[in-house]
C-alpha cells in the first residue's frame, strides 16, 4: 500500500513558519522575494533565488492531484529534487508514469524509486505546472502520446491486494416465547468469516439454529440445534481473466440460466475490474408487523435470514447474496403466535450490457445440495455478449450423467420498452424409472418507464410450456430421493406450470403515489391456480403520513379467497426524531387489528431507537410491546419485549457487529464487507474516520466497513478530537482495493514535546527566525520562530546537543547542550528553557 506524505517534511509549526515566509503559496513567477527582509540571502539553508523559478518549491515530497490535459488522472506523490543547479525538480517514479498513462514512444528514459530521473528529461514533449497553493499537477502533453482509456481508468497496477488479516461477521438473535403451557426459546446466528493471506481471500459462510420447547403441564421437551455452512471457498482474481478463480463450496452466480450449490472450481468474470464509466442482487423485502413478531426469510426451503422486529412496517436491505434463482418465502411470527406468509418474488433476469463488453461464468464439480450432500459431478457454462449497443445475446450449457440444458436469448431495448427472453431445452434421465423426459421452458419479460407521467411498469412472464421440462434440481431430486427427499416431494407434487407477474408504479406529484402488482401461477397436477394481487396508495397531509393497502390471494387447493385492508398514518414530533404512528387492518373474515406507537432516535449520531406500542383485536386481544437498540462502533444491540393479554409473553436480544484481527491486534466494529479497511493511527484514540461515523480506538486502530473495489477510495482522519500534541504528517490517503481486500491504511504519528528554548546568540542576540535544529544524530528537531524561541516539538532524548543552522555559511550554525524532562509526553504544559547558542569552531 502506498503511504500518502503530504508535506511530509512540515508539521503544523512549520506550516506556520512557511506561510510567514511566503513559501507555502500559489505566486505569479514574476514576483521576486527580498531576502534582505530577513537579514540575509537564505533562511533554512536555502537560496531565496529559487523562488524567482517556475514550478518553485522546496526538495520533498508531496501529495497532489495530477492532471494530464484537463483530465483528473489521479491522487499521487510527488518528488522534488535538486539538480546541479540547486533547484529543485520533477522525479518521474514508476508511480507518476503510471498515473500519467502514456504511450511507450513518449517516455524516453524510464522512472525509477532509487535514483531521480527528472520529468523534463525523461518526457521532453510535456510541460506541467506545480501550483503549490492547490496541491496540483497540470500537464500539457501532445494528444498522440496519450494513451486514450475509458473515463474513470485506473491501471491493474495500482489495484491494491491488502494486508494478511482475518475477520468474523456474527448476527446473533434470541427469542423467548412463554404462554400458560408452554416456553420456546429459540436461538438464530448468522456467521460470515475469512482470511486474507497477500492475494488469497478464504470466505465462510453459515447459519446456526437452535430451539428448545418445553410444556408447563407434563414432561414434554423439545430440543434440535444444528449449524449449517452454506460456503467455504478460496478466491482470487486475476486481471487477465478479468474475473476471478473460486475453489470450494459456493454458489454459481450466473445471470443467466439456473443457479445452484457446488463443489468445484469456477471461473467467472467481475465487471467492478471494469471502469465505472463501463460498469453495466438481492431483493429488498418489506412488510407489516402487527406485534412484535419474529420474520424468518426462506429460498428453496432453506433459512437465509431471520430477525425480530418491533410492530409496525420493517424493511430488510441486507440478505447475503445466496446465487439461487428462487422467490423468497417470508414469515411473520406474531407475539400471539400466529403465522403470516407472502412471496417476494426474485426473477434473474439478464440485463444489457454494452456493446464488446461481455459476462461469463465456468464451473465444474460437484452438485452441493443444502444439507452438504455431494452428488452427480456437473459443469455450466454461460456467457452474456453485448453484440450491439440495444442488443445482448444470452447462452448457457448445463452437463451432468443424467441431465443436459442448453439455454439461448437476448435482451433488447426499445423506444417501446426493454424487451428479454429465453428458451430453454432440457433432457433429463432417470435410470429406476428408466425414462428419459425432454422438454422446454420459455421466460419473458417486459418492462417500461414513461418518465413524463412518472409510470413504471414491469411485465414478467415464466411459462413451463413442457410438462416434461425439469430442471437440474427436480433431476437431482429424483434420482436421489434418499437424501434429498423434500425436494423430490416438491418436484412430484409441485413442479411449476406458469407463472405471471406484473407491476406498475404511478407517481401522482402532489396527489402521491399509486402501486400495483401481483402474480398468478400453477402447477402441473393441479387444475386451480394460485393469485396474489395488491394495491397500495401514498400520500401526506403536512406533516402526516398515510397509505392504504388492499390485497387479496386465492388459494387453488381451497379455492379461498382472503381480502384485506391496512391503513397506516405516521406523524413526525418535534425535529423529526420521534414519530407517533397508528395502523388498522380489517380482512373478509371480520377480523380487525388496531395499534397505535411512538418510536424515534436520540443521540448526536441517531446511535439509539426506540418504540413503545399497543394493540388490540377484536378477538378479547390485547397487548402492549417496547423495543429499542444502540449502535455504536462496535457493533449494533437491540432488544425487544411484549405482553398479551396477562399471560403471552415474549422476548427478542439481537447483537450483531465484526471481529478483526490483524499485525496491530483485535478491533471490534459493525459488520464489514468482503473489502474493508483497518485504520491505524498510533496515540489517535477518538479521531473520527470521516464519512463512516467510526472513531479510533484506545489501541490506535479503526474500522471502515465497505471500500469500492478498484476504485479509488478516500481514507480521511479528523484529529480535532484528540489530545494536543498529537500530530499527523498527513490526515488522509487512497487505496485502491482489489476484491475482497483488507487494506491496512497506516498514518503515521508522533507525540510534540511541548519543549521550548529561548535561543540568544553569543553576541546577545537573537537566533534568526526560521532556523532549524537537529541532534547529535542529525534529527530535525524543530524550527525557531519569533524571538530566537526555538520550538522543539520533536525532540527524542532528554538530553544531548542541539545545533542551529539558518544558513550554509559557517557563521550561520551554533550549537547549545541541554537536558530536560520527557517522562509525560501525554502533558500539553510547555517547558520552557532559557539557552546560549555558541558559534561553531572553524
């Protein structure tokens, strides 16, 4: 990782200094400086004519932007060196020359970290100015020599691998259910975990569940707990492949085709190592809570995410990406343990992408079912290809023993609407029932946005035209029913026929906004079909909020139609931070639901929630509940707890957050992604990283929890809130993170000794403004500012010889012994010495 030095040679005493001196500015070449201002021709041992150049600066480092033709290239450090003439010039490093992104012709020798091969010599046919006052770089360099990239280019050179560390993502729940006769206590985790050895990232990921029942009235008991991995795998990318190479248990992530568990190798491409400007999911699932109740999200029957959640509406943003085709089934588990169910629906379907760009996806293994069974080795295959800049072709083979698909389509866009479908042949084998079965399946969607009416509506059609279509997973199932029998009941009894989708979004301006949507779908065996439709309407009145949702699902096995109404109003107190909120809900049985809450935030950073609330029903229901939670940097708590009537109870404890151990030790956070940063900042504890609402902690280490893959990412330190004396050479710096990097952004520290000196001269007089010390050593120890006071910030023993150089001539240097206290670096009182500077002997 690169160490960004801005200004690496000045702390905030010499900033001081510089800035009285007229150097550290933004000047027009013709000025000319008066050395005699300050009794002589140098001060810091340095000619004032070197000011009178262009691109004038002193010899060192510094951070700055660097332009090439009006185009940002980049954020980089720069080199000063002295030439023969003593003023200071332009290193090309290989950094520079990889950051300016020329054509080979145009460099004519070549940049390196040892020695300083300068700019003008190495690109003759450029010109730049170094405007200091800005931290800038403008080059001028002919169009021809220019390598000409996308915007937003940033070379695999600079792509970041990160350093050796581990991490654990938990997110734990607990739930206690008591009635008269009964407790359930049940126990949910969700893990996620890796390592990070130079370019290797092992990632795990899995889910423990636990519960025990028990009954108040006899000896009944209830007890299944069990741990379930959904991934274990190794990767690595490689800008070659422009994608990456997974070994291990994971998912295939196709866009197109079926997706499924496996255990293998796979190959696919990543289009984040593409630029931004060439870039081309997990639904977000919402719902009502009548109570304080337990959601459990499923897909394909398996548990991917479970939470409990106070009354009123929730929004669930964050599930793990599973690779599964498949809607997901979710569940609400009231406080009086009732049960509701409804389906978000989840449709791959393959977008456009740009014309020559292309996705791709090559796997081969083992089938993995849920349960860790390892059955029937299988390949896929796909590809998407931009063939033009409105059409993308779609492709993908699946080949086991018993099973072949093959799947061709295109996405088109239209001035009518973005059209995609697909085809798809299946041949499947089933050896006990010795059978063959071939079929197909056609998929299709529809969507269009009139931006001029504010309408949005989106078509989705699945047809399983075929009876004899089956998928991978209804083969599998099948032929191995011992072990994956609840598959293969499904596949006998509910293989998929249709299915249809539709939504349309209005947007009324001031009137609000209107919702439709639904599906209809069947299965083969069955002659009924199954309808879910819904219509919402929203709006606000001043301050208060309101919607009204209509729904209605019919049942083909019963033929039951349920319908129901839900109304909800919310009103803002204060600022905002608090709300009160009312809902009613009304179905075609008769039965009703009121409840009416406040929740809102305290805290400078929102860090607390809270929510208190009743309810009824007009079944002799009553309730009351609470909840509340914090989140801090190091993790997210929360907690909630309702009654019914006098004898249901129940309680909820969640916590979640990470575990990152790294060189400097353990630091806990909120949970963090696949790329993620640990800051470290010596002595910093309570600096505020900016922009993630983290802080450093005691042992001087901190979390940012999301960075950008190659992309560049800003790492920004607030000192304010810290102690005094601590300084830092430079309060920000880039990365440039590959996937799944941790990266260990290191700024350097060091604690000022609040040491001062009153300097005189042997003749009496003061030492000069602006004159530097060092140790024996030759440390820099501290400038002299006005009236001979020598600030000796950076002192590092507590006694020895300082001298004193305002100049290059012999008569300009003097020296003076000293002893002093370091023993409490942590004390911002000053100590203060009085001192003889005695000329150096000839």
């Amino acid at each position: 990782m690169r160490i960004q030095k801005t200004l690496s040679h000045f702390n905030r005493s010499s900033l001081a200094i510089l800035c009285a001196l007229g150097l550290y500015g933004n000047h027009a070449y013709s000025d000319e400086f008066d050395a005699s201002l300050w009794g002589g021709g140098s001060v810091l041992g340095v000619d004032f004519a070197r000011f009178n150049q262009a691109n004038a600066v002193l010899p060192g480092e510094y951070r700055a932007d660097i332009w090439v033709n009006n185009q940002l290239k980049g954020h980089e450090t720069l080199r000063f060196v002295d030439n023969s003439e003593g003023r200071a010039e332009l290193c090309l490093t290989p950094e520079l020359q990889d950051v300016l992104d020329l054509k080979s012709a145009a460099i004519i020798k070549q940049g390196s970290n040892e020695d300083c091969v300068f700019v003008k010599d190495a690109i003759p046919e450029s010109t730049f100015v170094y405007k200091t006052g800005e931290l800038k770089l403008d080059f001028e360099i002919p169009q021809a020599l220019t390598v000409q990239r996308p915007r937003g280019y940033i070379s695999p050179k600079r792509w970041q691998s990160g350093t050796t560390a581990a991490f654990l993502n938990y997110d734990l729940n607990y739930y206690r259910y008591q009635t008269e006769s009964s407790i359930s206590d049940s126990l949910y985790g969700n893990v996620r975990a890796g390592l990070n050895i130079g370019s290797l990232a092992f990632r795990h990921t899995g889910f423990y569940n636990q519960v025990n029942s028990r009954s108040k009235e006899n000896s009944f008991r209830y007890t299944y707990s069990k741990y379930q991995p959904s991934e274990t795998y190794v990767q690595r990318d490689f800008e070659l492949l422009r994608g990456n190479v997974t070994l291990g248990d994971f998912y295939t992530s196709s866009q197109v085709g079926e997706s499924f568990g496996m255990r293998g190798v796979r190959i696919a491409s990543d289009d984040r190592m593409l630029s931004p400007s060439q870039r081309g999911f997990a639904p977000v699932v919402r719902g009502v809570a009548n109570s304080n109740a337990n959601v459990t999200i499923k897909q394909n029957g398996n548990i991917i995410y479970q939470l409990s959640v106070p009354a009123g509406p929730f929004v669930i943003s964050d599930l793990y990406p599973s690779g599964y085709n498949g809607d997901l089934l979710v569940e609400i588990q009231e406080s009086d343990g009732s049960v509701r169910t409804f389906t978000v629906p989840f449709s791959n379907v393959a977008p456009l992408i740009r014309v020559g760009q292309y996705r791709y996806q090559i796997a081969s293994g083992r089938y993995r079912h849920w349960n860790n069974e390892y059955v029937d080795p299988i390949t896929q295959a796909t590809l998407q290809y931009g063939l033009f800049n409105n059409l993308t072709l779609n492709g993908g083979v699946i080949y086991s023993k018993n099973y072949r698909a093959a799947l061709f389509g295109f996405g088109l866009n239209t001035p009518i609407g973005a059209f995609s479908a697909d085809s798809t042949w299946s041949h499947a084998i089933f050896p006990e029932e010795k059978e063959n079965k071939k079929g197909y399946s056609l998929h299709g969607t529809y969507s269009i946005n009139f931006n001029s009416t504010g309408t949005n509506i989106t078509l989705a059609a699945y047809r399983y035209s075929s009876r004899h279509f089956y998928t991978l997973r209804d083969t599998l199932a099948i032929n191995h029913r011992d072990y994956i029998y609840d598959e293969f009941v499904n596949v006998r009894t509910q293989r998929p026929k249709s299915q249809y989708q539709f939504s349309i979004n209005q947007t009324l301006g001031d009137y609000g906004d209107l919702y439709l949507l639904g599906q209809t779908y069947n299965y083969w065996g069955e002659s009924g079909t199954n309808n879910e439709y819904q219509i919402a309407y929203a709006n606000s009145y001043k301050k208060l909020n309101y919607n009204i949702t209509l729904s209605q699902t019919t049942n083909s096995e019963s033929s039951k139609r349920d319908t129901a109404i839900y109304i909800n109003l919310s009103l803002p107190l204060g600022e905002g931070k608090h709300t009160v909120s009312t809902s009613h809900s009304r179905n075609n049985s008769g039965y009703s639901y009121n409840r009416v809450g406040v929740s809102g935030t305290m805290g400078e950073q929102n860090q607390w929630h809270y929510g208190v609330n009743v309810s009824k029903n007009n079944h002799q229901y009553r309730g009351i509940g609470a909840n509340g939670g914090y989140t801090g940097r190091f993790g997210s708590y929360r907690m909630n707890i309702s009654q019914e009537n006098s004898h249901n109870r129940q309680i909820g404890l969640g916590a979640s957050g990470s575990i990152v151990a790294h060189k400097y030790g353990v630091t806990l956070g909120q949970q963090v992604g696949d790329s993620f940063a640990i800051v470290r900042a010596k002595d910093a504890s309570g600096a505020l990283i900016q922009g993630n609402n983290q802080r450093i902690d005691y042992f001087g280490n901190g979390i940012i929890p999301y960075t950008m893959p190659y992309s560049i990412n800003y790492v920004r330190i607030d000192p304010k809130d810290i102690s005094g004396n601590i300084e830092f050479n430079a309060t920000e710096q880039q990365i440039i993170p590959r996937a799944n990097a941790i990266n260990l952004v290191e700024f350097s520290t060091h604690k000022n000794v609040m040491v001062l000196f009153n300097l005189t001269q042997s003749n009496g007089e003061n030492v000069p403004m602006a004159a530097t010390a060092q140790d024996d050593k030759g440390n820099f120890v501290g400038y002299v500012v006005q009236g001979g006071m020598l600030f000796a910030g950076q002192l590092q023993q507590e006694k020895g010889r300082l001298t004193v150089n305002w100049g290059p001539n012999h008569n300009e240097q003097c020296y003076f012994d000293y002893q002093v206290n370091l023993e409490n670096l942590d004390s911002l009182e000053a100590q203060t010495y009085d001192a003889r500077c005695l000329p150096i002997e000839k």
